[in-house]
C-alpha cells in the first residue's frame, strides 16, 4: 500500500459531511491512545515478526552537483507509513474523530538515515516535524530535508556528461528482522522545480535485502540528472577550440617577420591558462576515467610543444650558412615556402583530432 | 484582519488610563488561562474547520544575492495572528490585563517554513521568542531571521539585471483543512535598509491553495531586486569596450614594424583573461538563457582570432616572392596600404556589433 | 546608575570586615528569594509601567572588518543592570549575605538582539553565564561574545578610508512600555587590544526610542574604525604609481627599435592584473560610492589605450610612402622625434592627474 | 570475542523456531532489567577490575584526504561490545525474548574520542543510536560518522604518493584500570565504495597501553592510501615535462632571429605559473620533507634563468666590435653556430636531470 | 599543589591491595555524598574566601596558524582540580572506594573561558567529559577541545618567523573574590604530536591578577612557534633572488637585438605575479610591522622601473640622429657598449641590497 493511496483514503473521509469533531473530543481520543504508550518497542505484536514501512520520495529540486567534491544536494521529503496498532481507535465512539496529529516525538519512529552522507549520520529531517494518525493505526509520517549525498562524479564526457546518483536509505539500528523498508518504484515529481545546470532525466524507487554477517534492508532512489552543456560550451570548448585552430598557421608565418617564435610561444602559453580553467571545474579523480577535455588539451599542448620544436629547427635551418646542408625533415616542415593550398590539409588534421575525441 | 490593525488596537490600549495592572494579577491571568492548555491540538473548537492564521512580512534588509549559487539572503521578521479560544479572558474580572507576554513554546504555533531554504527545511525563526496574548485569544507572534531562500537567477542583461525572488512559506505538517494561512499584500518596508549592490523594486505578498494530491495552503512574497550596474560597468564593462576599440587597429600597423602578430596574440589574451573575470560572478546555468556579456566576450574572441588569422594570411603575402600571385581578399584584408579614412568604418561595425549585442 | 558605579559599590562591601558569611547562609538566601519566582513575568510590581535596563558595552577588540561582504566582527560584552524587587533580602537577618551568584537560566532576563547581525536573530550570547543579585534586588548581567554585524562599507578612500558601523541592539518581544533600554554613553575600553589592520578612533553609546505603527527602545553603540593604510600603499598603490610613470614613456622610445607596440600592450596588461588586484579587496557595491582606486585604474586603462591607438598611427604615418601626407595631428604626437624636454610636460600632466583624483 | 562472533551468535538464534516473543514480554524484560539501574557506574561488578571493551571498525569509504590542511575524512562505523551483568535475563523465564532494542542513552556507554580530530574533542557518534541487549548481558552497540582525523602528509613522492593515517581512539574519562580497549585487527570492509582518487592499500587495527603519569588504553586504526596518479600526470607532470624540453631549444635559435630573449623569457614565465599550479595541491610543510616536484621545479627555473643569462652574454658578444675579444666560455655556449647533432645532448642532460630527481 | 601530584596519588593508591571495591558499594558512597548537594553554589564553606582552582595545560599539537586571519588552532586539555568538601567520604567506611567517576554536570564546575577566541565565548570543551572525585573532596576535570585563539601575527621576518602566541584563561561569571585561579608553570608535553610546519620552541604557564573597576584572576598560557622555512624559501624567496638577479642583465643586451624592452617588461611583470603570491600568505596588517619580504619585492619593483626608464632613454639617444648630443648621463647607463667586467659591480649591488634587507 503507498503512501498516495493514504492520502487519497484522506480526502475521501475529509469530505464527508461530519462536522462534530470538537477538540475535546480529539483529546479524549489523545489521551485513550496514548496512555501506556511507549515509544522504545516497534509497534508489531509479535516482536519475531519484521515490521513494514512503506517509503516514497518526493523530490523538490536538484540544489547543485559539487564534481569536485562529489556532492549531490538534493531538496526532498520521504514519506513513510506503517501500522502501530496500538494507536488505533473507533471513530465512532469517538466523535467522528478522524485522524491526528501529533508531534513526531511522541510515537515510535523508524528513523532513516543516508548511506553516504556527506556531513554525518545523523537521521534525515529534523526532530520538530508532525505525524498524522488514523484509526486503523495507520501512520503517515513525512520527513526530509535538504539531502547531501556523496555520488562519484563521471566527467568523461563533460560538458556533455550525465551523473546517476543513488540515494540509499535505510533504518540504522534495527536488522531486517525487525523492520523492512518498502520503496515505491515512482518518484513523486508534484512539487520538482527545475534547475538551471542540470536537466533531470529519470529518478526511480525500489527496495533491496542484502544477507551476509550484517544483513540489512535498503531502500534505493536513482537521480540521474544530465548537464545542460551550453554554458560551458562558450565559454571553454568553443575559446580551445578556436585557439587549436590558430596552432598550424605559424607554418605560414614568413621566417622574415621574426614573430614565428613569439606566436608558438603565445599559443602555448594560453593552453596552459585555459588548462588552469578546465582544472577548476574537474574532480583529481582518475577513476572511473578523467575527462576528454583533458586528454584534449594535452593533446594539444603536446601539438603546440612540437610545432614550437619544429619552428626552432626552421628558423635554425633558414639562418645556417648557405654551405651546410639542411636536413631533408626539416625542409618540408616549412609550408611558408609552399603554396597556401596546403593550409587546409593541416586544419583538416586539426578538426578530426577534435572529432575523434569526441567520438 | 492584518497585525497592522491588531498593533493599532494594541495601542488604543496602552493610552487608557489604567494604572492598576499588578504583577500579582498578570500571574493569576497567566495561571487561569493555561490550566488544562495543551499545545498538541489546534486551538479551534470545531476541529473540522481549518484555523486561518493572517500572515505579513517586514523586510528589513537585502544582505546578498549569491548569482553563482543562486541563494538570497533576507533578513526579516514574520507577524503572524490567529484566534486561540482557549487563551482569552474577561479584563474586567481581571484587574484590566491588557495582554500577555510570554515564551513562544508555551502555546500551540503554527511554525512556518520556507519551501526553498538554501540550508535545511527547519521552521523559521528561533524557539526562544515572546508572544503576545490578547484577551480575546488573539495571539499575535513574530518570528523571523536571516531566510535564506534559492532562487535561480537571470543575468541575461548582466550587469543591468533585475531578479525576481520568491519566498513560499507553509505550516509544514498540517492541512490546508487543518491550517490556512492569509497573507498581507503590502510588505512592511518600515525598518527596510538600502543594500549598496542592490536596490528594492517591488515586494508584495500573496497566499495561494493548491489542489491535487497533497493540498497545500502558501503565504508567498515576492522581492525584486536591480542591480546597481556603476561597479560592474567600471571594473568590466569599460575595459572590455576600450579593449574591442583596439582590435581593428592591427590592419593599420604596417607591416614592417614586426609587431603586427604580438598585438593580435596580446589582444586575444586579454579577452581570455576578461573572460575569467567575468565568469567569476556569473552562474554555470544555461537556463533561463546565458548572459549576453559571455556571447560578446565570445564573439570578440571569434573577431580576434580571424583577425589573427588574416593578419598571417596579410604577411604571408607580403613576404612571398613577387612572381607569386597575391590572392584578392587578401588584398583587401590589408588596410596599412590603404588611407586611414577607413578606419572610421571598421570602428563602427565594432561599435554597432556592440550595440547589436545590447539591444 | 551605571553599571560602574555598582561595581563600585560591590567593591566597597567586598572590603568590609564581614567573614561570617557561610555556604548554608548563601543556600538559605537562595531558597527564600527564589521561593515562588516565576521567569516568565516582567520583575516590575506595576506592570504598566515600563523597567528601565542600563546597558554598557565592554570592547574587547576588533577582530575583522570584511569589506566584501560587509560584516564587521568585534568581540565585546554587554553589561546590563536592572531592579528584580522579588530578588531582595535584607543581609543583616541572612548573616550578611552581600550578593548571589546563579546562572542566568533561573531568573527573568530582558534578553538583547542585534539588529542587523550577519548571521541570524539569535540573543546576544550564550544560556551559560552567571548573573549576580544583590541585596537590593539589583541585578548585573554580562552577556556577549564575538559580535557579527552588517555594516555598509564606504571604500570610497581606500585605503584611506574609515568605516563607521553602529551596533542596534534591542529587547525583542517587548514593546517600550514593557522594557527600556538606557545606553552608557561611554564605551568601555579597559579590555580593548589593538588591531593590527583598524585603529579605533571612536566608540560612543546612545539610546533611542522610535514612535509609529511598532514603537521600539533601541541601544545604539557606534563603532569608528580607521584603517593603517601602509600595507596596501606598499603592495598596490606604489606599484601602480610607477606603472602610470611608464605610460608616457612610450612617446620616446625610438620607432626604429621595433618595441612600442610591445611596450604598449604590456603596459596596458599590467593595469588588467592590477585591476583584478584591487577587486578583490573591493566590495561590489556601487553605493555610497566607487572608491576613487577604482576610477584611476579605469583612467590608466584608458589613458594607456589611447597612447596605444596614438602609436598605431604613428607607426602607420611613419611607414607610409613618402608622397602620401602624414595628418598634422600624429605628427605631434610622436614625442621621439622633438627633445627629451618635453618628456617632463608629460610626466607633469600624469602627475597631476594622480594629484587631482586623491583631492 | 569479536562483534562477528556476537553477529553470528545473533543470526543462529533469529533461524530458531521461536514465534511466541510478544510486545508486551519485550515490555517485561525491559522494565525488569532496568529496575534500579543507573548510567553512571561502570556495568562491573568488582570496581577495582578494569571492563574490557571490544572493538571493531567498519570503513565505509575514503571520502577525501585534504594534502594542504592534513585531514583525512573517513566515513566509518564502530562496532563496540561488552558484557552489562545488570542487564541479563532468563530467556526461557521472559517467553524467549532473544534481545532488546533500545535508545543508548538508556544505558551505561563507553564513549568514545578521536585523539586527533580536525574538528572537536565531541565523543564519536551521535546521541541517537540504538544498542542491542541480549540475554548474557552481552551489549552490542554500532556508532560512527564521517571521522575526520588530522594525518601529517607525507608529499615526498607526489603524485605517486602513499598516506599513512592512523585512526587512534580512547574511551575518555577512564583510566586503563577502570576500562581497557580491545581492538580487532581486521578492518571490516564489507561496506567499503572505492575511492575515485584514493586506493585503500591496507587497514588494520590493534591496541596499545601506555603508561606514564597518565596512563592510557588506546584502540588504533591504521589506514594506508595510495593515491592513483593519472590526473596529475596528465595535467601537471606531462606538462611540466614537455616544457623543460623546450628548454635547451633556445641554443639552437638563431641569434639574427631576435627571438631568442622572449623565448628564454616566456619559458621562465610558464614555469612560474606552473609552480604556482603546483602549489595548491602540497602542503606548506616541510616536514617530513618537500615534495621532489617541487624541487624540480626550483631546478627548471634556476637551469632556465641560467640560460636566459648564457643567451644575454651570447647576444652581447655576437653584437660586439669586431676588434673586442669574445670570452671562450661565452663561444662554447653558443650552439647555433655549431651543428645540430649536439642537440641530443643537452636533451639527454635534461632528461638525466628528470630521471634522478625521480629515483 | 599541582595536577601531576594528583595521578601520583592516584597511581600510589590504584597499586595497593584492595579488591574489595564493589558497584553496589561505589553506589551507595555517590548517593551519600550527592545527598542535597547543589551545583550552583561554590563549594568553599567560608563563602567570603575565594576558592583556589589548580589549572594545567597539555599541549597535544599545533593545528595550524593561519597568519591572514591571525588565528592559532591548538588541541589542548586543561586539568583542573579543587577542593569540593561536601564531596568527601571516609573510604575504611565505604569498602575502600577510591575515587568515584561521574559525568561532569553532576557537580558545581568552575567553567573556563578564553578571552581571545576565534569563534564565540563558550567555555572550554564539551558537556559530556567525566570528572573524579577523590575521599578528601578533591575534584580531578580534564577539559578541552581544539583552542582556537587570535593572536596577532608578527611576519617581519617572514619566512623566518617566530610567533608568541598567549592563551589566557579566565572562570567567566566568578570575581577574583570567588574564584581564583593557579597555573602550573609547566606546560605538559607528553601527547605532543610535531607539526610539519611549526616548531614549538616553549611554552610555559603563570597566573595574573588585575585590579581595576573590573578585577580580573587569570591563567596565562604562552605558546612559541617558530616556522620551518625550507618550503617559503624553495618556493619563494629563491625564485624571487634568481630573478632579482636577472634585472640588472638588461644593460648587457645589445641595443640592436630589439629585445632590450621585453625583456624589462617581461621582468617587471615578473616581479608582480610573485608579489601576487607572497600577499596569499601575509596578513593586510601594517601592525607591528610589514613583511622585509614586501619590501624587498616593492624594492625590485622599482628598480625593474628605473632600468625601464634607463633603457627607454638609452635606446631614444641611441636612435638619435647623429648630430644631436647625448646626454652625458645617458651615456653611461649603457653598458653594452663598455666591457663585460662592470657587471660584477651591478651583480654586487643587487646582492648587497638583499643582503641589507635581511639583516
């Protein structure tokens, strides 16, 4: 049973025509359930038994995706509900009473908490919140908080990555024969505001029992949330982009303009600042894989380091006495002595560098 | 009725000449009042009807807008009034006690919470404050702090942008059938002091009942706020301006003087630097839309880059042997040996790009 | 009365010749004053007459004043005295006992708040301090802790500049017809230790009672801080003075040497970097106005901008062919063909625009 | 004993046959066994021996190691067990009550401290765990969190560096007589999530006992962790690499080039914005000793700023007077003149250099 | 008589011979003693003489000192012991109970504060530590935490740098009247962990006492550090003195080898970058006194400019046409033209002015 089938139970009864329910009344009722109540044992009878509750996760809003850190902040509330028959009551003997509410604190709580949390166990929510209670013992409990979740980020293909973070809940304390989570397999999306940086794409609820020296009773919620990329796109890979572009025309810089030097320098210097760039929006994680844009500027630091080599050598041939025999490799390095036809064969070398990384 | 009204009575008060209010008496009303008083139940008779709570808002500063996070931080107090039956008493009988005032966890309070908190979904407001208790039962609470709220911001016309942020507030835990609150239209700006970055458009106040399968009942407030762009236009804007002016001087260095290629590689530089700069104070989000700031930069970047790249081509020319032909736009690309009055136009295709980009 | 002059007066019983005052004769005190004490009541027997509370500020240092943000962080005390009439005995029947010492927690406090804090509407200090009850019924209660307040920033002078924040503090939940705050005027400094970066010019204590719709009593204490500006003219104003100086320098350099360009655009990258400098010590506020550093920086930038277009055209006149005309006005820009005499009209003029933007 | 004992023990009784446990005899047991007992004193019976605490540690995962502020933070359990002789029962007496389930602050506890946090001497854990209690007296009790421990870094070999962290624990407040730590040497790591930048290499436990004035039993945990380096090989050490390369290029310029200044130079420049990069991943330590890339890269800009110094003599001596005398040291720096093939020995210095820094 | 000869005793007793000591015997002799015992009053019988409370302090490390925010972080415990009569027992009577061991907020403490904290005025350590309380009345409580203090930072002689930083103690709430404190003047060393980047040099205790309006019983705790500089001067200071060295070069470049400007320019901005880096680590303060390190840099600075100056009015006289003069003081800043033995002068200078910084 979940939990929107309770609420909806709740609407149902909200609109009948009972309009007798007086606040004494709802003391009496108070007051009868509670008397001998203790909150310390699970409200099972036969205590051999595991108790089942039900759990559902409302996401709100997807607050931010730290990838350096390795945080998910993820505003959200979980429903849980189950049976403590010990707080159930006729209605009809009392008024039409029918439901309460109370203070958390006051009745047994299966207190969740958050396998990997980034800040510390403590249970998800804080201690003030209310918890409604129907005659059948039915308990409805809504709890939650702005979640911080550990999730290894994947930037292999940033900025077009998409990072699947698993929220695993469970109820510390008790082994699975005592209580035993049960997760509706729907993300409920009602009150999901989108976010500016991340879109996202699928979210799913489902239970899992593990055995072993320390059994334990999970309940599981998929995020997965893909990066919108355009941001990241103008401002990084389209500046690198046409920065490698620059990097085979000092072939067809004349040796006589003396800048050859100077624009391999120039070139290679700015790789390395927009590499500072590329590094401050990157984990140091080698694992599951670093990112291409990495391998992409390397590659092309490497390219400029080379073209730099290659220039000094030209410029060394060019200036040598006509009496020394220049090098055959070197020769056909310079293009400035070719025709400008040749240009296009380079770039086009360049593009598909940049192609195959992507691919 | 709005606190505004319940301070006026308030005040109406205090101007009688009753001088006769002792201690002594103020205990006994205190005592009579809360014998048998529970905080657990709504204070309502009838608990059937939903309990209406008037809601306003004082907003007392605006301490920061965090573009990059996307949080506002507003410091500001909540009024809040409601009728607890159980708390009133005839001032007659009573030596002419006007109200009470006493700890704010003495009586049942509808605590309120923001629906997008940047920290951590706990009510609003401390647990130490007083409230004020009116013979009729009209309690009157004012609770409040630094709300420190999301809100996804539009930099689309950065620095020259404005922001829209609303506050939901909700009793958390109860109903729209248990719980209903009214809000106040108008914000209390009284004790509203000017923030040197941003300055106060409009705030109004609103609630709104939402259906479906969890019913809610919101107070919302909505605060806009513009940027004073002086700093940015400064510090960013100007230079960046100053900077897109240069650009086209390269076609009228002449090509002896072998510092054609250094200044189209220091201007490009420069923008990247800028670049950082700007994207300091800019969020990573491509959602609403991505400020035109990051377009311009970017596309002046595109425009120094081809300018590079025809300031080879131009010297590649240059220095080839006469009996090579010099392809036609090329030609054309080199303004050295035409006379200055072109300048003027390319001058103004930078500045209408400029103005293009504003508008 | 202040709170010095109690101390006085504690000091002047604390010399008497009384030895006979046992723990059994302090316990006995105790439990009759507290006899039926209720902390919930105003200790005024008229309760519709307001209680005075006398407050002093004990400065103990300035911790940080962070113009970013705006928040000035000073560790301080409160000291506050007031008249709890149930709290007397008569010490000559209760073998002398000259005054008590209990924790804050037993007895009514009128506790203070900020208004304007960095961090939220908490009391000013912590539940665990001790109060001390004399004979009379007089109370003194020290309260504090490191104090965070917004105070609005003007940088105008940096970094001559001088901040003047006011510490706003009040006894919310009650009205000024229920408690009084009476401000010391003096500011006590026995404990105060210099700051390293500030210099406390001023401290005075004043209170105020505003009227309307919310009538409040307010303690106000202004805070003076003036800042020992030697670090920042050692590290950022000097060495941008010698970088204005090499501005003009480009007038002189020979045309033939190839350089100006370079010389030029280096200049003109240096004013970026130290732009980026002095941001990040400034606050980004436009209001109550840009400091002075900012718009000289802006002015070099300019300045530095417009010699390099000069040094375009000059080179470009100085390439043409020689039937072409050279415009009169580059003519007279290009300083290296005149004398070295006209070098000092230039640094005059650079000096003097530093001159005027400091007045 | 080992907790997995007590685990084993627990899940052989949950497979008996036994369904007749109630709430109401779990109620019994309860109100039985905590008849008259009290928190304070320890559970044993003579107080002169000292109680024997097992304990065992569950790492759960490396979360980060912080290299600069040497603070490793380690989500980790820590299973406790020990015998409370008060609370035991007769199962067969109590209908077959196996355990009890309850809040630890119902019980006697040996808190726990970290000797070296980064954060507070607060005991590990929270306050709201639950212990389980069987029959022998025997309690099993899980606490932990995110333990943050300071661990001196040890850089030397950066990035191919291994961190040694112990984990040291003492039950604060009591003497080894009074209680005595046990640790279990195995690590359990059943829950452990591998690390994207981190390697757990090994983990054990152990316990000592100190003796001295304040004699002490301690529960020791070591982590080691290996850092996996591909990150920082890809975007610092190849880098780095690929620049020293060019470095010995500037040999091979041409003089008449006049590139060769702003070669030396720029290369020197890049090496500082390399070290910079460097920086902000090593510690400010020198102790135990300074990480090799770092004297490494002192080496590289002393060797560059060396050959800046070779290339001005160069200079100055080729542009001498034909009739001034050439130093001989100065001849035999100048490459250019000489044939290409002594380049492969200045590389092959180079990388020499490299290879013994790293060995 | 001092915290050490506490444990003395107490190892002297634990080793004697008695097994006696039962928990139903240690119960009854706390329920004797903490029969009508109340926390709030001072435990001396005379309430007229202060109480002496003995305070040493373990030093267990140095954290860290971060010398922007002038804030020293130090694990530390303080052990406190006094008398407390009413806490006394005859042990023949009670079977040989020794001591007893209970939580902390059992008993009247004498809280301790720090004046100068980093944080809040909160007293030292948590609430949860135990206290023992010896047959005499003799109250054995360690306390502590991670002391966060300001201290003002000194980095005259920054990278070699030695800082005095005081902890000073003081009973918040208590007169010297009532509460007195005694320091031992040993700070204890035993659990002094070395820190990678601090070296303790002493660190010693004493007790002071103010008169004054306010008097005032103090225990003073002074730490020296003195920082290990092989990390600064590796990183720092020798790139800055190799760069240092490079400056007076210039004057050795051939004029003709157009490479005379970059190369001051590209030193001066040099000099820049690096004084960017020293300022991360050095305070904005200009109290006690500035760095020599921001000297030294601001020193190169300016002389970087003169050789700029020197080097654009020597190349302007060497671009003259041939019949105008050049000044006589131009001609001799050029020394390219003179012989390569002047150069030791400049080099001597230069090192002379680093020599003269530094003593």
């Amino acid at each position: 049973m979940t939990i929107n089938l309770v609420f909806t139970v709740l609407l149902f009864i909200s609109f009948q025509y009972c309009s007798c329910q007086t606040r004494s009344e709802v003391e009496t009722v108070y007051n009868t359930v509670f008397t001998n109540y203790s909150t310390y044992f699970r409200p099972i009878w036969n205590q051999s038994n595991p108790l089942t509750v039900n759990i559902s996760f409302y996401l709100i809003a997807v607050n931010s995706f730290d990838e350096v850190e390795g945080v998910i902040s993820l505003p959200g509330m979980f429903g849980l509900s189950w049976m403590d028959e010990r707080l159930s009551w006729n209605p009809a003997s009392y008024g039409n009473v029918r439901y309460l509410t109370v203070p958390q604190t006051h009745i047994w709580l299966p207190y969740i908490y958050l396998t990997s949390p980034s800040k510390g166990y403590h249970h998800i929510g804080d201690d003030e919140y209310m918890v409604k209670i129907f005659p059948t013992g039915m308990i409805v409990w809504m709890t939650g908080g702005i979640i911080k979740s550990t999730c290894t980020p994947d930037t292999t293909y940033f900025p077009f990555d998409t990072q699947n973070c698993t929220l695993t809940v469970v109820v510390f304390g008790y082994s699975p024969d005592e209580v035993r989570l049960s997760a509706t397999a729907k993300v409920d999306l009602q009150f999901y505001v989108t976010n500016a940086e991340w879109e996202l794409v699928s979210s799913v609820g489902y239970d899992e029992l593990t055995s072993g020296t320390l059994p334990m009773s999970f309940a599981k919620f998929d995020v997965v949330i893909k990066r919108r990329p355009a941001y990241f796109v103008i401002s990084i890979l389209l500046p690198i982009i046409f920065l490698v572009l620059l990097n085979p025309l000092v072939y067809f810089l004349p040796i006589d303009s003396g800048e050859r030097m100077s624009f391999c320098l120039t070139v290679l210097l700015s790789f390395a600042v927009f590499m500072t760039l590329v590094d401050d929006v990157m984990p140091k994680s080698s694992e599951p894989s670093i990112a291409f844009v990495s391998y992409y500027l390397l590659g092309t630091i490497v390219l400029s380091a080379f073209s730099t080599i290659a220039t000094v050598f030209i410029l060394a041939a060019y200036h040598k006495p006509d009496d020394q025999k220049v090098p055959a490799f070197i020769q056909c390095l310079d293009l400035s002595k070719n025709d400008l036809h040749q240009f296009t064969k380079f770039e086009q070398i360049t593009i598909e560098f940049t192609m195959d990384t992507y691919n």
